[in-house]
C-alpha cells in the first residue's frame, strides 16, 4: 500500500515466501539510508522520498530491486539453491561463479561480520589458519608461492591492505581452478577481492585499536666477565701458554663485581630494547549508493613503536597511512563501469645504526658507550676539563667509543648521527567496463579492465658526524684522561637513496555468455585475453606475461557440472617458435544429494562429488631470459706473437633451440557435504607433477664439458597429499558454538633428476625436496679416541680422520659413510627434511548473549630446522672469537663429557665443528595460539541512545601460546625486532 505523507511516500507491504507464508526479518533499504524490516507477518513500513529503487534482502533468498511504482501489496521472494545464493557467490578474480556450481578445489573466506569478532587488520593472518590446503599464508598444498589476485590485478601485494576493506579471499588450488590464469597460476592463485559499494546500503563503521607488544624471547649473550673466563678456557684449549692467555682474573674479577663500569665495562646492548612498545590503528570505512551509483571509501592508520628508541627526536616509529575509493557507475542502459584508486605511505623513522643488530657482535667488554661525566676529575686535569667544554653532553654522559672501533660506534651513532626515513609510496589505479550484450543475444556480455601499479622506496637521511671518546685513564676511579674520535658537525642537507620501484600495467578482456535452454540446460562460457607488465628496479628485462583464456560450464538441473578451462601461453623466454603452449584441464561435478536415495536424508543435506585434471604449462620457473641461446662471457688475457694484449671470449651457456615450458600435471578428486544442518565437511586428494623443469644435465656430458652445456627441460617433482575441512555450527537458546579444523597433509619427492654422484646415497631423486644433506653426528670425541705422542693427541689406529682440521676432544665426531676411512664431503647423507607435511588450523567460536569468544592456532610437525641457519647469526654456533651466548654454558669439558650439549670451545675458527650435521638439527613441530579475541556487542537500547546502529568492545591477544619441542628456537630472532606477543583493546561502530 502506498500512502502520500509530506516528509514523502509510505510504502507499506508484505513479504511472502513462494508458498504465501509470510517472512520476517527481511531489511528493505531505501535511498539515502532509510531501512526497514518485516514484522513476525511479513509486513514492513518505510518512507520514501520519491518513486526511488527498493532493496529488498534475505539471507537464503533471491534480492530483489523494486521501484515505488512496482511494489504491489505483495513481494514474493524465491529461495535460493543451496550454497548458491548471494553470500555463496566466490568471486573468482576474473570471473564470478556460485559455490554449488564449482568442480575444481576452492576454499573462501567471506570477512562479512567475521571482523566483529576476529578484528585483526593483517591479510597473511585471515589466510593462514582459516583456509583449507595452505601451507602459511601463501603455499599451495607445498607446491610453492601463490600468485596474488586483488581486485582482478594479477600480483599485487596483500600486505599493502587492511582486512578491513577486503570482502572476500579465495584460494585455487588444483589446475581447473587456476587455467584461466595461465602461466602465473602454475603454483595456485590467491584471490582478494575488496568491498564496493551497494545499492540504498549506506554504512558509516569506524574501527579503532590501540594496545602494547612485548617480546616473546630476546637473545641471552653472556655477561663480559662469563666471556672472559670462557675465552680464556678455549685458549687453553688450543694450546695457548696460560702466562698468555687474552683476560688476566684480576680484570675479570673486578668487571664481574661490577667495580667502576667505565673502566671495566659489562654493557649488552639488548639492554636498549623496551620492555614493551606501543601499537594503535584506526580505519574508517564510508560506502553506499543509489541504483546510478555506488561507492566505497576506506581510510586507514597504523602506528608501530621502535624496539630501541634512545633518542626521541630521532626514533619516530613506523607510521602507514592508506586511502582507498572504489565506485561503481552506470553510464547507460547497457554499460557500467568502475573507478578504484588507492593511495598508501609507509614512513618508518630511525636512527641509522640498527642497534638489534650490532648488538649481535658487540662484545660487553670492549668499552663504555655511555661515559658518565661525573666520573671526570676536571679539578686536577685542565686538558680533560677543556676537552669537556667542548663536548656534547647527553643525559649527562659523553659518547664513548676504544681505538679499535674509532669514530662511529653504535649507540654514539644511534644518539647523535642523524636519521634515516625510509619511506614507502605506492598508487593503484584500475577501470573495468562492463557491457551487457543482451540485445545481441540474450546471456552475452563484455568486459574490459585495465590496471596501473606504481610503487617507489626511497630513503631520506640526515647524516652527522660526531665526536667520540675513548682510551680512560683512570686514577682513584676517577677518569684523567679521554682520547677523542671525530668532530662534531651536522649535516646540513638531506640525503636521498633510492631503494627500488615497480611500475605494473595490466590489461585483458572477455567476452561472457550464460545461457540456460529447456529450463534443465545451461552453459557459461568465458574467453579472456590477458597481457601484464612489470618493471623493477635492477630487472634489465621487464617480465611479461600475456595469454588467451577459456572456461565453459556446462550444468544439468544445477546438479551435473563439467567444466572445460584452459589458456593458450605465450612466453618470450622460449625460443621462437616455442613460445606458445596450450594448457588444457577438465573438472566434473555431481551433486549426489538430489538423487532420490539421498534427497529425504536427515543425516546428509547437501554431498557433491568433484574431480579434477590437467595440465598448465608455464614458464614461471624459467629465471632469466635468452637461456636458450649459446652465451659468452669475457675471459682472462693473452697474448699473441705481436705481443698485443687480446682477451679470450668464453663459452658460458650453450644452446638450447628445443627449450619449451615446464608442464604442471594435475589430478585432484574429493568431495564437499553438510551433514545434519551443522556441518560442513571437505576433503581433496591432489597429485601434482611439476614436470620438464629446467637444468643443466649432469648425466649426458663429460666434465670438462661443463661451459658448454644448454639447459633441458628434465627434472620432475611430485607432490602427492590430501586436505580436509570442517566447519560446525550448532545453536542452543542464548548459547552458540561454532568449530572449524583443516588439516593438510603433503608430500613431495624428486621423481626424475639428472645425477652423477660417486655414491647413491647422494643422490636426490626419490627423495623429499627439502631434504637435508649433511653428516651424521656420533657425539663428541672423547679423551680415550687420542693417544699422547710427543705432547700431542693423535687420533687412534681404526677412527677415520676429519679432512676438516685436526681435532681434540671435545670435538664432534662424524660417520664414515663409504668406509673410506676419512671424513669429507662424500659422507653427506640425507638427514631429515626441512618442510613439514602436516599443517592443521583450529579455530573456535562461542557465543553467549553478547559476549564472544574467538580463538585461532595453527600447528605443524614432521620438519627440522638448522641451527647453522644465517637466520640465527651464528648465536647457536659461536665459532673462534664470536660474541657468546647462552649455549656455550652446555659446552663439552673433561668433566661435563657426558652431559655437554656443545662442542668444545676454540679461539680460532674450528672447520670441523660447524658443519651441517644432525648435530644442529632441531624438530619444527608446534602448536601454537595465533590469537583470540574476546568481544562484548552493546545493547540496541544503548546504540540508540549513542546515536549509532551497532557498538562493540573487544579485548584481543596474539601468540598467546606455543608448545613445542623447541619453542625457544623458534620465538628466538636474532639481530632483527622481537617475535612480539601483542594486547589490543579495541572498539567497532557502525552508523
């Protein structure tokens, strides 16, 4: 009914199902925010301004878009297939398809009131964990990185975004799911797709949090007088005369009683580091529109505080600001189109010395950084008291430094040498043009999309140069004497490096036709041309990447699907006539549940079986350019008869006109259900085969070959696994429950290698791809393995001698794998693997009233780790006069022979010790608390008396807990900021 009123018009109506029952809870959105919602009768009411456009929504139902003058008394809304209504739509980069009509392996994550109670602002920290069949954030079923699709633009960054303005994230994984993306698609695709705009929905949601991050562990270096005892002991240990030994027990005796830490300094720069930083972010997000036109507007603030901040007029933090519009607009009856453009500034201010990182070689005995000036005697010295005068004083202290260090050590830097901003820009422009071809014929559309990137690092610093003072004198504890370093001098223009840029162009367009004949029929084709550009700074080549895609579907009654996709490739890193590949891939689909035997379960509601082949061919592992060619490469001089200096020109590649694209070969079966109206379950099977990969054959040339040799496509890997999902739902009165599990399991070998080793045990094929090689530890020598000769220890008769040096007790002791009687390389075994086949994510969600808890942790087990890792920065293996840590404490001496967990310690650089070997091997496996969340939503009562439509409070923690053989390893970095535990409070409105 329709009443005329002077603020506007009433519409009054009732919203019915298709069999007349009247529907409540369904939202009608008006122009300009107005909104309603139908009663326990299906009836609502609402004021419009004029004959505007109605949105008329419910969840489970068909929308429906009604003008004033169409809107009778009764609105009939059609239910919607299962899984196949507008909350089951995966947008699919390029394409669009419904969650029923999909064959191949696709996961999705819709953030749509996800945020209210799992309100983290990370990208990376939604896919992992809560996505089936990724390993981290980014790995496919272990096959290697992803490509990234945001927005439709094929390799953009997912860090540059907020979760906030991302509405849905798919994941791809086997080859029918990826074949439109071509070449890039060979390792899976990610897809990010964030809001717009609706129609008569205008939204207004602010999202603010602040909190504290603390370290989960630092790095633990030994005191300066620990150091010195121990230094001392590996001198002994390589035979050093103790009358010249580095640190004399009366040095170390007064530097451990903490006697004048000027003159016997024990000073850890870790000591800087803040017990806790500071953290705060604030988004807010505008969007709404009119049946002409939509918008979206996100604005966004996140500040991180330094780990080290000395100097506040220095350290400023890291401060990103991002600003991003997306509109939608009709420009006739017959074309839409879009404008996105996004704007992001990344400022991180510091000083230019990275304290974190020196302090990894600092040793805490060397000087005094800080020179209290009260321990001056200025009274009786005239020279010190002059040199004082002209001094910079800070906090009270002089800049301290030692002869050997000079004019710019690191805390003297980290105060007085200026700073260093490093800054981030980037903008991100796209249009799409959308054309409904229906007068043509009826199903047919077009569209056209185009993208530009551009992303710049530059760093800007201001440089000063300072004075520094070393070499006391002391006397009476007092200092009567101080060398200075340097002059002060500021610099007085700013510097500018800059660091690197990318500039991406992409482009395609498709033609689109989706048809349904005689009601049970129906096909959706697709056909793509795709070009990308990108530029980096450093690339002399600019990569390219460009190919012809197709997909068709074809259904029966929405319950029989086959689906056709596939790309024609084309790369310029293969030889001409080469450079085009077809990549071909088929999936099926038969939703079970429909049958008759099936269709009345109580048990099983929904079952749909699905499988999946094919193959993708790419270049995406081809790193480089013309490597089919014969290369050259300049040699070293010679000289001829005419004594004339020529230079030689050298063979460094030979050529390869055959060169063709590495194939991805793809099996995938599996199945997706909900069983007993709360459960979802999931599960795939893979086998993937990266075939015809790149290398130079070891087997088919003689060694002195080697120059000449081309690269063939060869080596194959296999990765063969299966994946699971669940997700279950169950409501009772006021109390709600929600659990959801994935688990992947995945195993790679090296199926077909080219290898010549001397011993099989080398070889690599049929093995895991990360395997370890290294040597097998026995333990450590001990003082029965010598015998004296001549005051020097010889190995006995029988134990094979280390080719790495000579060895003492104390040392580690390795098998001999060939019986050659010596230890060398040729004793590499395998050792374990580093990947971890199984990775599991398990999250929880309960719901009482309005409290509501979310907890998120991930897991994995089956991997190892090595401590000799450059991650670690020699911190588990100190090696002759590297800075000490914790570890040393286990080292092995006569008298801890069997219970020592280290080797013994040497001042010079030991060959034998620190090689890969089981010694170094740690177990990866942990289960961890990624974060939980607990949120309270306010009252309606209370919104309406704050004047906003939804309220809520949340109190929020990451890396709450791990468990794990070797949690301590793992939460360790070193010579880089913390692994933080984080605390947020933080609040959501919308209006």
């Amino acid at each position: 009914m329709v009443t005329a009123q002077s603020a506007g018009t009433e519409l009054s109506a009732t919203v019915v199902d298709e069999q007349g029952n009247p529907l409540s809870g369904v939202n009608i959105y008006g122009p300009g925010g107005s909104q309603a919602s139908t009663n326990v009768n299906g009836v609502f009411k609402i004021i419009l301004p004029n004959d505007d456009i109605v949105r008329i929504e419910k969840k489970g139902y068909e929308s429906k878009f009604l003008s004033l003058s169409t809107i009778g008394d009764k609105i009939t809304l059609v239910k919607s297939d299962f899984l196949a209504s507008e909350d089951d739509v995966i947008k699919m980069g390029v394409t669009t398809r419904d969650r029923r009509g999909i064959v191949g392996s696709v996961s999705s994550v819709n953030t749509k009131d996800r945020l209210t109670y799992d309100n983290t602002q990370f990208v990376r920290d939604y896919i992992a964990g809560l996505t089936v069949g990724v390993r981290g954030s980014s790995n496919i079923r272990g096959i290697g990185d992803a490509l990234f699709v945001i927005d439709g633009v094929f390799g953009r960054d997912p860090n540059v975004l907020n979760m906030e303005e991302v509405e849905q994230i798919t994941v791809l994984k086997d080859a029918n799911a990826v074949a439109l993306y071509g070449s890039q698609g060979r390792n899976g695709v990610i897809i990010i797709n964030t809001k717009r705009g609706k129609i008569n929905k205008k939204e207004v949601n602010v999202n603010v949090r602040s909190g504290i991050r603390t370290p989960l562990a630092l790095p633990n270096y030994l005191d300066a007088a620990t150091y010195m005892d121990l230094f001392n002991e590996a001198q002994l240990n390589d035979g050093i005369d103790p009358l010249l030994l580095r640190f004399d027990q009366d040095l170390i005796q007064n530097t451990r009683n903490g006697l004048n830490p000027t003159q016997y300094p024990d000073f850890d720069l870790l000591e800087l580091a803040q017990p806790f930083v500071t953290t705060h972010n604030v988004i807010s997000e505008f969007s709404g529109g009119n049946d002409k036109s939509q918008y979206y507007v996100n604005v966004g603030w996140l500040y991180n505080e330094d780990w080290v901040n000395i100097n506040e007029d220095i350290s400023a933090g890291t401060n990103r600001f991002n600003v991003r519009g997306n509109i939608d607009f009709q420009v006739n009856d017959w074309i839409t189109s879009s404008l996105d453009g996004v704007f992001i500034v990344n400022n991180s201010r510091s000083s230019r010395v990275d304290l974190l990182d020196a302090a990894t070689t600092f040793l805490p005995f060397e000087y005094a950084p800080l020179i209290p000036v009260n321990t001056l005697d200025t009274e009786n010295n005239p020279d010190l008291a002059t040199l004082l005068a002209g001094a910079n004083i800070f906090n009270g202290n002089l800049l301290g430094t030692a002869r050997q260090v000079g004019d710019n050590p690191p805390v003297a830097n980290a105060i007085a040498g200026g700073f260093q901003n490093r800054v981030v820009r980037g903008t991100q422009f796209n249009n799409s043009i959308n054309f409904d071809l229906s007068r043509i014929t009826e199903g047919l559309s077009a569209k056209t999309y185009l993208s530009f990137d551009f992303f710049e690092t530059y760093t800007t610093s201001i440089q000063n140069q300072f004075r520094t003072f070393g070499d006391p004198t002391f006397e009476n504890d007092k200092i009567t004497g101080l060398v200075d370093f340097g002059q002060d001098r500021r610099d007085l223009s700013e510097n500018v490096e800059s660091n690197g840029f990318i500039t991406r162009v992409g482009m395609y367009a498709l033609v689109n036709y989706d048809k349904t004949f005689a009601t049970n029929h129906s096909i959706n084709t697709t056909v793509l041309g795709y070009y990308n550009s990108d530029k980096r700074d450093g690339r002399v080549q600019t990569d390219r990447d460009s190919h012809l895609g197709f997909q068709m579907t074809y259904d029966f009654k929405k319950k029989l699907f086959v689906d056709f996709s596939g790309a024609y490739v084309h790369s310029i890193k293969l030889p001409e006539g080469n450079r085009g590949g077809f990549s071909p891939t088929v999936g099926l689909g038969y939703i079970l549940s429909e049958d008759a035997f099936l269709k009345d379960s109580k048990f099983i509601n929904y079952l749909k079986l699905k499988a999946s082949g094919g193959i993708i061919k790419s270049d995406r592992g081809i790193d480089g350019y013309y490597l089919y060619d014969e290369n050259y490469s300049r040699g070293n001089n010679f000289t001829w008869a005419d004594d004339v200096s020529n230079r030689r020109q050298n063979i460094s590649q030979g050529a390869n006109p055959n060169l063709g694209y590495e194939e991805r070969i793809d099996f995938n079966v599996g199945f997706e259900s909900y069983l007993m109206n709360s459960l979802w379950l999931e599960a795939n099977y893979f086998r993937t085969e990266l075939d015809k990969q790149l290398v130079f054959l070891a087997d088919q040339y003689p060694s002195y070959y080697d120059t000449f040799r081309p690269r063939d496509n060869f080596n194959a890997n296999l990765y063969t696994g299966f994946e699971l999902g669940l997700n279950f739902n169950k409501t009772f009165n006021d109390f709600s429950i929600g659990i959801g599990a994935n688990v992947l399991y995945s195993q790679t070998e090296a199926s077909k290698r080219s290898e010549t080793n001397e011993f099989a045990y080398q070889n690599r094929q049929g093995l895991e791809l990360s395997t370890i090689f290294g040597l097998e530890d026995l333990g450590f020598y001990s003082e029965s393995d010598f015998t004296n000769v001549n005051g020097e220890l010889v190995l006995n008769n029988g134990l094979p001698v280390p080719n790495f040096g000579a060895v003492q007790p104390g040392d580690i002791r390795y098998a001999d794998q060939n019986g050659d009687d010596i230890i060398d390389q040729n004793d590499n075994v395998a050792i374990g693997q580093s990947a971890n086949p199984w990775t599991y994510g398990i999250n929880l969600n309960l719901n009482y009233k309005r409290f509501n808890l979310f907890v998120l942790g991930t897991g994995q087990t089956g991997g190892l780790g090595n401590k000799l890792s450059n991650n670690f920065n020699n911190y588990y293996s100190p090696n002759g006069a590297d800075k000490y840590s914790e570890v040393v404490l286990g080292r092995w001496t006569p008298q801890t022979a069997d219970t020592a967990t280290f080797p013994r310690l040497s001042a010079q650089n030991n060959q034998n010790n620190f090689r890969t070997s089981t010694f170094w091997l740690y177990d990866t496996t942990f289960f961890r608390i990624n974060r939980a969340q607990l949120t309270y939503e306010f009252t309606e009562s209370i919104c309406d008396k704050l004047g906003i439509e939804d309220f809520s409070l949340n109190l929020q923690g990451t890396n709450l807990f791990e468990v794990g053989e070797n949690t301590d390893i793992r939460q360790l970095n070193i010579g880089r900021d913390p692994q933080a535990r984080t605390y947020t409070l933080g609040i959501r409105m919308s209006f």
